[in-house]
C-alpha cells in the first residue's frame, strides 16, 4: 500500500495543533496503561494499521501484556480488564461510533460510576484525539514501520 498524502508535510501547523491537543490529552493525568487501552481500541474500531501498530508496541513498552492486547478487540468477553477500563472502554466504544445514535443515560451513569467529572471530560478528549489521528492516517494511507523481522511471542 502506498501513502496518498503526507499531511504533516502538506498543513504542519495544523499538525501542531493536533499533536498538542493528542499532547494534552495524553497527559492530562489518566493511568497511562488506560491511555493505551483507549488509543487501541478506538483504533481498531477505525481500522486504523497505521495506529494500531503504533498504540499496540508503545503498550508493550510500558508493560502491557501481549494476552490483553491480543484480547482487546474482545474485551467484553474477557475477564482481564478492570472495571475502570471496562467503562473507559465502552465509551470509547460508544464516542468512536456516534453514528450509531445518541450516548445513552446508562452508558453515562455507568461511566461516571468509574471517573469523576473531570476525568470523564480528560477520557472525552482523549478519544476525540485518537479519532481525529484515525481520520488522518486512514484516507490518507499512512503506512506502519516494517519490521524486517519476525518478533519472538512474549512467554
């Protein structure tokens, strides 16, 4: 697949813009384990490669486990995720597809029942910002790093 568009090259300063909304957002004080958790999964609902590979090696870095990561796409069906990230990761869900119709009262309840008001704003913004990233890479093909060669499966 070959890249249509270098947007970082064609808008830098709107770029800047961008990164320093993502920059706020990232450092706005979420548990940085959930962060990752939120970029990934909003990437995945958006098909985002570009984004996925990225989110998936920066959460391994930090110390996320290949099961949790393998398993996220599915994260309703297991048991490896906490309360906190369940709820982070249903809104994310919800705000990733509002196309899908309007964020329910019990979606909010349930999410304010795991963050405080302002950290349900921070988590807002923080999936705003992954989406807005997932909207560039997709129609503009952005193209993951290839890794020449094959990463051993952590034990």
């Amino acid at each position: 697949m070959e890249p249509r568009l270098d947007f970082w090259k064609t808008e830098p300063q709107l770029m800047g813009a961008v990164r320093a909304l993502n920059d706020a957002a990232v450092n706005a004080g979420l548990e940085k384990s959930l962060v990752h958790l939120v970029k990934l999964r909003a990437s995945q609902i958006n098909s985002c490669a570009y984004c996925v590979d990225m989110h998936s090696r920066e959460a391994r870095k930090d110390g996320e486990s290949e099961q949790r990561l393998h398993l996220l796409a599915v994260w309703h069906e297991s048991p490896l995720y906490t309360d906190r990230e369940r709820a982070a990761l249903a809104w994310t869900e919800r705000l990733t597809r509002l196309s899908d119709g309007p964020v329910d009262d019990a979606l909010y309840e349930a999410a304010l029942g795991q963050f405080s008001p302002s950290e349900l704003v921070k988590l807002s913004v923080l999936v705003a910002a992954i989406n807005v990233w997932n909207r560039l890479c997709v129609p503009f093909r952005s193209v993951h790093p290839v890794v020449a060669t094959r990463e051993p499966a952590a034990a």
